[in-house]
C-alpha cells in the first residue's frame, strides 16, 4: 500500500518541474532528536538514516543548521543524565529512551557527559552543522505564541517545561524567516523546522492552521507548507528527487 501510494503521488505530480528543483534557498533546522542521531546517540540505523538525509539535502543545496537553542536543550538534558549516572538509584530511574540505552550500555560517568557537554558545539560543526542563533522575534509574524505552548502540552504557559518553549522558540524564528511567506512547494519555503516527532508536527500544523483563519485575505492553509515537518516526509521529498543517491535511505 504505502509503495503504491508513493508511486501514485509520483506519476501524478500536480507541478513535475519540482521533482528535479534543488532546495536552493531553503533552511533546514534539526530537532533535537535528529542532532542526538546524527551525533550517534542513537542506534546504527537512525544515526545513519539521519545522516543520510542530511547528505542529500546538502546535495540539493539546502542549508542545513542547528539553533543554537536546540543545543541548550541538549545540554539541559546532558545535565540529568551527568546528575542520575552516578548513582544506582539514578540509573534506574532514568527513563527507558535510546539516549539512555547509549549511556548505560557504554558504561558512561558523569565524568563523561561533562566532557561531552563541554564539546557539544565543536562536535555539531564538525560535521558540517553551522549553529545558528535565533532571528529577533516579530509578532505580526510569530502568531499567538502562548496558544501554540498550550497545544504543545504547557499547562501553564507562564512556567513552560523548557522542552515546550524550545519549539515554540524554533517555530517563532521559521515564521520571522517566512515573514509571512506563503508556498505549497517545500524548495520555495525559505525555511523549515524538521523533526520526528509527529505529535510535535501534528500540533504546530493545528495550531498554525487556526491561527491563519483569523488573517485577512488568507488562502486555503491546508495545502500550505507549515513550519514544522517529519523527518520522514522531507526525506522522502529529497530521496524521490535522487533515490539513487542514497538506495537504502528509506530502508534505514
């Protein structure tokens, strides 16, 4: 099924000019479960999945990068498990996550989180990632910003656990990009936040969906690219330009 409708949607093309279009002035920012793959915090077949979409999206000439936030998010995180690994009963209640299974199945110490923490931007630009701080925010462009914490699971947006205002931080500065850019085609988009998780896409594209109908003269949002996309669905926009450039991309 899911073969027939990939082949479907590639034989009916509404605009087949696109399928060969390089991404050349489009900003691709990772979440940050995709920098913990791309690092290799994860298992083989994510961390190569990862990389190679990367890879292909540089070869479409896309720019790919990391806010500087998301990194913040990965050391905050780095911190629980530098706090908990020390100790039996810190182990045992961390959750059970791959990051986890990383650490506890490489025997690491608190000793060597705080080294990789100390070397978290070294190691992201190393691989060709530049780190990039967030635009100055714009509010005729950023929207209702305390609805989107609430769909994003803040239950009180004057305390949002860090997790939520990190995406809420990162769509605010896709929007500022856009100022108010409207495409259906991802390569004109100027840029985009890119993710794997899909409640995290479901929910921005609610909420961005909602917000739109309150904008005079707004078309059809449904159509529309919004902020946020699966990891899943633009490595399948940039493997079906090449498949041949990556042929087990999608088996990974």
């Amino acid at each position: 099924m899911v073969e027939g409708y990939v082949l479907q949607k590639a034989l009916l093309l509404r605009d087949i000019a696109a399928a060969s279009r390089n991404f050349d002035n489009l900003r691709v920012f990772l979440d940050t479960r995709i920098v913990l793959q791309v690092l290799g915090y994860q298992d083989d077949a994510a961390r190569v999945a990862s990389i190679q979409m990367v890879d292909l999206l540089k070869r479409r000439n896309a720019r790919v990068e990391v806010f500087q936030d998301t990194l913040d998010e990965i050391t905050r995180i780095f911190h629980v498990y530098e706090s908990k690994l020390g100790s039996q009963k810190g182990r045992e209640s961390l959750y059970g996550n791959p990051l986890t299974r990383y650490f506890l199945n490489n025997g690491f110490t608190p000793a060597d989180v705080r080294s990789r923490i100390a070397t978290l931007n070294k190691d992201v630009q190393r691989l060709g990632l530049p780190v990039r701080k967030r635009p100055s925010r714009e509010a005729s462009f950023t929207l209702d910003e305390k609805a989107l914490a609430t769909s994003l699971g803040a239950d009180d947006v004057t305390d949002v656990e860090h997790r939520v205002w990190h995406d809420v931080n990162c769509v605010a500065a896709i929007l500022t990009w856009r100022r108010g850019f409207e495409t259906e085609q991802i390569e004109a988009a100027k840029a985009v936040f890119v993710t794997s998780t899909g409640l995290v896409v479901k929910n921005v594209r609610q909420w961005w969906q909602q917000q739109r109908k309150g904008i005079p003269g707004s078309s059809d949002s449904t159509r529309l690219l919004p902020p946020v996309i699966h990891q899943i669905t633009l490595s399948n926009y940039v493997w079906l330009k090449k498949p041949h450039a990556s042929e087990d991309l999608k088996l990974n």
